[in-house]
C-alpha cells in the first residue's frame, strides 16, 4: 500500500477485503500446550520430540480405541483445490488415491499406482479425456470404470487390467468419497445446502488444523454438553492457548445451552446438536445472541447453521479427514452473504480460538471405552451408542491400520 494513500483510502482498502477477500488459515496452532524452552529461547526440537514421546504414549492404551477408519463420507478435497485437468496425490483413511478433474468437469478417484509397474499417477500423471495417464509408461486408464482402454506401445490392452475406483459425490464446495469397508453398502445420500450451491452465500475464509486424536472423539464433542462451560466459557480474547491464564478471561463470558439428539429412520446417520449462544457483558447485558443447530453427518461431516436476529445466518462445513489412525485433518468453511463478511470473519476468528482449546485437550488425553460417567453425562452415552452404526466387522483395527504405514 503507497503511504501517500489517504486515511479515507486506506479505510476504503480495509473495507474492500473485508468484504471481498476470504481469510485463509492453514494449520492456526497445533494444540500442544508446552512450554519448552532453553534459557530464554523456544526450543523447537525439544517441543517435538515432547510431541513424539506423548504420541507414543497414547498408542499403549491402542487396545481401547475402536477402528480408526468408520464408514462414510469423507471430505479428500475441497473444490477449488482441483481444477480442469488436474491431477492431485492423495493419502487418506490409509489409501495412496489419484484424483483428477475432466474437461467436462468430472471428478475421478481411482487407486493410485499402476497395475503395470507401480509409478504413482498422481505424481506426473495426465488427464486425457476422462482417462488418466501414467507418467511411467504411458498406459491410459478410464475413469469411469478403472479399466485400462490404451498401451501406446502393444498392440492391445491386458485383459482385467484396471485400476480400483471410488465413488465421489461434489456438493458444497467439497469432494466426498465414499469409505466402507464392506465395499457393496450403498452410501446415504449427501445434503446439498442450497445458499452455497445457488451461491446466494459467498465463501468468506476456511481454517484447517492437524489433530492428534482418534477421529471420534471430534463430534464426540458436540455431545459432552458439560466441557462448554468449562472449555469455552472465557472470552475470545484470552485466546486459544493459555485461556485459563490470559489476563483478557473476564473481558466478557460465552453462555451456551446445548442439547444433542440422533435423528430417527431414514435419516439414522444423522444427528442434531442445538446451541443457544451469548456473549454476557454484565448480568444484565448479553451480546452477540446467536442460534447454532450442528447436523452431523455420518462419522465426518457436520453442517453448522446459525441465526441471529441481529446479524442474519452464516453457514460453516465442518470436514474430518483421517491422515492416519491418531492424525485428523480438520477443515472448516464459512460461508454467509456478501454484505455479513465482517461479522462471518468474527465468527470465523471466535471458532477459531475455540477450536483451538478443543485441541489441547483432544492432543494430550487417552480415549476411555468404558468413561465413568455421571447422570449429566447421558448425552455421551447416547452419542457413542448412535456412533457404532459407522464401525462394521469388517472395520480395519487400529493394530491392522497401523500396521499399513510401516513399509
């Protein structure tokens, strides 16, 4: 920006990328709260190394954790992120995958190395059509079906030569894939939030953070109804990280009344959290009042709508995506309308914080198959119950998952 710009310009600046420009945030902080430092400088290598010994850890108790992959619908992209023609490497749920974008537009997702010599065909790979190419040899592989449909140096193509595929859904500005393990389960069907898809809702900025847990102990959290008033009750401003100590704690306190519910047949693989949220000043003055109704999804998606009379509704997807057994990448999308930018990006900065204290705890504690609950509490009890339906015989232990990474 030119410092000859006039105060009223840089103002008119501030205001266009308010509006206009979406805030994007890779990984916001990592959710170890250590405090490691020698003499009076921050010890990197220290810090994680601590992270490695606490992960270790963790993986004694692995005989408690249930499969770390359930089935359902997972988040492997968001749209953006594949354009026409392009090929993107993918590992996730334990699979090396290729996704690649046709002409026409169409997603694909196959396995990604050849049957033929084992390259990878999301390294180099090329769109042809709507087959895929390998970088190795230049054998063609057809979308659709997996199928191989050219050798350019053979006369013909090998008879059963094919590449798995799997099925995608595009809706909401993300590609899903369809994880089950037992692989002929027909898949529910993925809700379509008609603002984002008619773009009546603009895109205002995503966050996305790497966390250390099993990936049910995410949406587990919208039904621990009682961590809300100890884990996000202190004021935004205090932070993330050292909320407990921040000297901005008493700048105001979140009050939340929060009830989860599944949701009956057909919609079995749903449920419900519903918030009731307010910001009190004094105890006669509550601001920002808001209502937020959570839809889970299936094991790894959730829906986030909220309502306020005052500053209309913003939409947030929230998507899981399992790197590993213990590693979840956690993306969250905020969308709203053009004019609600500035008030989206301070829900966007609140989540955020908020986000951020779930961490320390998701990092740093042990999952309980067994928890010692209390009548209060019921809300867990109904949660893990309603989870189950996304773990089958089927489903790969967290041994046998575990297992796949140490080639």
């Amino acid at each position: 920006m030119s410092p000859l710009l006039s105060g009223n310009a840089k103002s008119d600046q501030i205001g266009f990328k308010l509006l206009f420009y979406p805030f994007l945030s890779h990984q916001v902080y990592d959710g170890y709260n250590l405090d490691i430092t020698v003499g009076r400088k921050w010890n990197t290598l220290a810090k994680r190394d601590a992270i490695n010994r606490i992960r270790k850890l963790r993986k004694i108790g692995a005989k408690e954790l249930p499969p770390p992959y359930p089935n359902g619908w997972y988040s492997i992209l968001e749209s953006s992120d594949l354009k026409v023609g392009e090929v993107k490497s993918i590992f996730a749920l334990g699979e090396h995958l290729v996704a690649y974008r046709t002409r026409e537009r169409n997603v694909y997702v196959l396995d990604a190395y050849c049957p033929h010599m084992g390259a990878n065909l999301g390294i180099g790979g090329r769109v042809v059509d709507d087959q895929i190419e390998c970088p190795f040899h230049q054998w063609r592989f057809r979308g659709s079906d997996g199928k191989c449909v050219n050798i350019p140096y053979a006369k013909g193509v090998c008879q059963g030569s094919k590449l798995r595929t799997w099925l995608v859904r595009e809706v909401n500005d993300n590609i899903f894939l369809w994880y089950h393990a037992n692989p002929a389960e027909a898949p529910w069907p993925l809700p379509i939030i008609k603002e984002i898809e008619n773009e009546e809702f603009v895109f205002h900025g995503r966050n996305e953070f790497f966390v250390n847990c099993h990936i049910q102990e995410i949406p587990e959290n919208g039904a621990d109804l009682a961590h809300f008033k100890a884990v996000h009750e202190k004021s935004i401003l205090a932070g993330g990280i050292n909320s407990v100590t921040s000297r901005w704690k008493g700048a105001g306190s979140h009050h939340w009344q929060a009830e989860w519910k599944p949701c009956e047949s057909p919609y079995k693989h749903f449920a419900r959290v519903t918030l009731k949220h307010s910001i009190e000043v004094t105890s006669k003055l509550h601001i920002f009042e808001m209502d937020v109704t959570g839809e889970q999804i299936g094991p790894a998606y959730v829906q986030l709508h909220m309502k306020s009379a005052t500053f209309g509704r913003i939409k947030v997807l929230q998507t899981i995506t399992p790197v590993e057994p213990l590693i979840q990448k956690v993306v969250h999308r905020f969308y709203s309308q053009r004019i609600l930018a500035p008030i989206t990006k301070l829900v966007f900065l609140g989540e955020s914080v908020m986000f951020e204290r779930d961490m320390i705890m998701w990092n740093h504690k042990a999952f309980r198959k067994h928890p010692q609950l209390v009548k209060e509490d019921s809300a867990i009890k109904l949660f893990r119950s309603w989870y189950l339906q996304f773990y089958s015989e089927n489903s790969k232990t967290f041994s046998e998952a575990s297992e796949s990474l140490d080639w």
